[in-house]
C-alpha cells in the first residue's frame, strides 16, 4: 500500500458536549495521516436517534474546527465516500445486515428486554460473565417465519464461535489473544431497524476507505467483533491502533465527575487551542529532542507511531496551565495578544454584543447606582473557577455536611438537566427538599459556588448565562475548597 493511500477517520458521537477525548484521538490521526500525505475523515455516529442531536454536531465541528484539525472529507465539507452521517446511511446497514442473514452469519433475536434483564441478573449472580445465551439461535426457520408473520419485533445478531481464540494485531501492541467465549453475540441491527456502532463501524470503514484506526483502547475488547464481522463479509481489516486512554491524576478513565473534559470548557476559560494540542499530543508522545511545547505543523513533521508510549497518561490542569503560559508568553506578542484577548472576550459567546448585553443587562441594571458597579456584579461572567472559601460556603444556616451533600446532589442531577433557568430552578428546589433543606438556606452556598458571592445577580439566570461546563466546574471546585 502506497503512503498516499492511508485513509484515518475520526468517527464521534453528538450525543453531549465535544469530549477532550475526541480531540485527543482526532489529533494522533491527523498527524498520522498528514504525515503520510493521506487523507483524514470526519464521520458523525448519529445512530443514537433518542440522544442525538444536530446542536451537538456543530458544537463537536466547531470545537475541532477552533483546535485547527481540518478534515478532508466529511459534514460541510462532503467527498466522494458521502453521506458522513450515518443516520443517512441507513439503507446500506439494512442491505448489510440481510446478507450476514442471508449467509448464516446472523440470526434473528425475539428475546424481550424484560427476559434479557432476568438473564444478565443470573449470570452475575451466578459470577458469570454477562452475555446474549443464544436462546433464539436454535429457533428453526418455521419458527422464525411464523414469529416475523405476528409482527414480533426482532433484532439482528452475530453469530460467535464459543470454542478457540481470537488473535488481534495491534500496531502498538503486537498481538492481543482474546477468548471467543468472552465475546457477546452483539446486536447488529436494533429493533427500529438502526444500526448499533458495531455493524456501523465496520461498513462505513470498509465503504469509505479507512486503512489505519487510531482508537482508545477501551475499544479493545471489540476488536473481535470487528474482525469476525470483516471475515463475514470478505473485506480486508483496517489496521488497527489502540491508543493508550486519557486518565485522571487517580489513574481512573478520564470523566466529567473529576475533571473538566468539554472542549467548551477549555475554549470557555481562554486557553490558546495551539497549547490545549500541544497538550494532548503530550499526554502519549514526545518530540524526538524531548521539547515539550511544539506546534501542530511540528508534530506532524517528527510523527511516529512508534514514539507513541502505552503508559496511562494523566491528564493534569496544572500542566496545561504552564503550557498555555508558555504559549501565551513565547507565541504572542503585544499586538498577537491583544487580538487573542479580542478574539476571546468580544467575538465568543460571552461576547459584549447585543445578544450578551440583553442577556445580563436586566439581572444588573436594579443593581447598581453608576456603570462603574458593573464591574464586581459581572466578574462571574468573565472568570473562570473563582476564589471562594470555607468560611463564605459556609456562612449560612447549613453544616459542612449539609453543604456539601447539596454540591453533590446537584453534580449529580446537573447532566440530566435541559439548560434553561426553569429547569436549573426545579433540579435546585428538588434538591433542597432531598436535603429537607428550606430553599433559601440551600441556595446560599450555590450562589457562593456559582457567583463568588452570597449576594449577586439572580442564581438560575446567572448559571443559564455560564453554562452547563463551567457551573459544573465551579460546583466541583466548591466541594473541593470544603474539604480543607
């Protein structure tokens, strides 16, 4: 295979905010591809028609487009392998899924939700792994027919050998031997005729190309359910490269309850998208001269895989923070700077134009007696994580205990909450009646967490206007300052 014919993808989901990790994998294909001088292509895995959302894709393409990772196929900007949302590319899952039929290599599951509840409940119970027991493969064709002739719905699944192992080829790794009898007979095609990932993975990668996948490595126990899939089907496998996972300081997988992981938040509280790059190519590479700040050109330039290292990297803030000093001090000068700062206060969302002016103007004009008391009522609005203390949090009716059981209770609730006001409100007021708390005590130390102060603008306005990452950053830091 000529260099030229390396095809990467990066394939997420707009199913909630644009994850530090999507950009994390999406940076080590663009390099890998660019390096090569082959292609890289964005795909959105929009099967998830319930948690999708267009709103969600924009943000996740807007996100990549400010950390400059362009693509050369995809959404906005098409190509030859198009559509590149797999919620237009439905028919081709279906035709997919009959011929795996067709030729024995699946099977037609009737198995209610209920009884597979039951089912996974006594395997654990049991210690067993749980896992599709293959109720419905022994059904015989009159069964089948007579079942599809009553409408019963039914998903599609694969058939897996029980006996033997499989043996995966990893780029990184070598070869990873995997059991058969630990791999579940997935589900390829849902009840409503949608694909699950795995069905969808495959064909698209097959359809559009894709030579190498760079993943994490969580995807790792799926490699066999790609690879049998491929075998069925009689297409060649992409390589594969499993990428080492993105973890907090405690080792655990990188998450939203431990650390900032939205790119909003990032872009939110100014760091320059060439320090948060420089950052993640980090977290599992270095420069051949050990240099650890290098622009993305540069990595593309010193790219191999082969520098790639499998330990688990930590994500830490501390880091970023001196990396996106260096930045900011060694990158910019006087007029750079300034246009960054015009960049980031004056043409983002917390810009001071019209739509922003009408967003706080009504919670601060009762407020103040001259302009110049603006100033302390909008400092929330343009800060990041705020200096608040022990003593303010607790400067209420409320013990440690209580306090701190409310921050937790709404970390909690915050992602199951449709970001508007009412809805900030009501997630609050339940959450003082979980703490059999009156309101005003339990929002006191929320407007302390939230605005740095226990007398500012209106809470449930003021959260709707910072959003849901960093509300959710100052809650967790408000936790963190009641522990010492």
């Amino acid at each position: 295979m000529s260099e030229s014919a390396i095809r990467t993808r990066i394939a997420p989901s707009p199913t909630g905010d644009p994850h530090v990790g999507t950009a994390y994998v999406a940076l080590f294909n663009y390099c890998f591809a660019r390096k090569h001088g082959g292609q890289f292509i964005l795909r959105i895995e929009d099967t998830d028609t319930a948690r999708s959302s267009r709103q969600s894709e924009e943000a996740i393409l807007s996100s990549l487009r400010w950390l400059g990772l362009a693509w050369d196929e995809g959404p906005e900007v098409g190509g030859p392998c198009g559509p590149y949302r797999q919620s237009e590319r439905a028919e081709l899952y279906r035709r997919t899924a009959g011929q795996l039929l067709e030729a024995g290599h699946a099977f037609r599951c009737f198995c209610k939700p209920d009884r597979l509840a039951r089912m996974r409940e006594e395997q654990k119970a049991a210690g067993k792994r749980p896992g599709y027991d293959g109720q419905c493969l022994s059904l015989s064709d009159s069964e089948v027919q007579s079942r599809l002739g009553h409408s019963e719905p039914f998903v599609i699944r694969m058939k897996v050998p029980r006996e033997g192992t499989c043996v995966i080829q990893d780029l990184l790794r070598g070869n990873i031997e995997i059991a058969w009898d630990t791999v579940d007979m997935q589900v390829l095609l849902k009840a409503d005729a949608m694909p699950t990932y795995h069905l969808a993975n495959v064909v698209d990668d097959h359809a559009m190309g894709i030579t190498h996948i760079l993943r994490g490595e969580e995807w790792i126990n799926s490699a066999p359910k790609h690879k049998l899939l491929y075998e069925y089907l009689g297409w060649s496998m992409p390589v594969l490269c499993h990428l080492p996972l993105l973890r907090n300081p405690d080792k655990s997988k990188l998450s939203k309850r431990k650390n900032p992981t939205s790119l909003l938040f990032y872009k939110r509280m100014g760091y320059l998208p060439e320090a948060l790059l420089n950052y993640l190519g980090l977290m599992a590479w270095s420069m051949p001269n050990g240099e650890e700040k290098f622009s993305l050109n540069a990595m593309v330039q010193e790219f191999s895989l082969e520098r790639i290292s499998l330990g688990g990297p930590v994500f830490d803030l501390r880091k970023l923070d001196w990396l996106n000093g260096r930045w900011i001090r060694e990158d910019l000068d006087d007029d750079q700077f300034a246009e960054r700062v015009r960049q980031w206060a004056l043409n983002e969302r917390w810009a001071l134009n019209e739509r922003f002016l009408k967003q706080w103007g009504p919670l601060v004009r009762s407020r103040i007696a001259v302009l110049s008391d603006l100033g302390p009522l909008l400092a929330p609005f343009f800060s990041g994580i705020i200096s608040i203390t022990p003593e303010l949090l607790l400067d209420g009716k409320l013990d440690r205990n209580a306090v701190s059981t409310g921050l937790a209770l709404a970390l909690d609730r915050i992602e199951n909450v449709e970001w508007n006001k009412d809805e900030i409100e009501k997630m609050l007021r339940d959450v003082a009646a979980e703490m059999g708390a009156k309101l005003r005590d339990a929002l006191r130390p929320f407007y302390v967490a939230i605005t740095g102060s226990a007398v500012s603008v209106p809470l449930f306005d003021a959260m709707e206007i910072l959003g849901r990452d960093l509300c959710r950053a100052r809650l967790r830091h408000a936790r963190e300052v009641l522990k010492h």
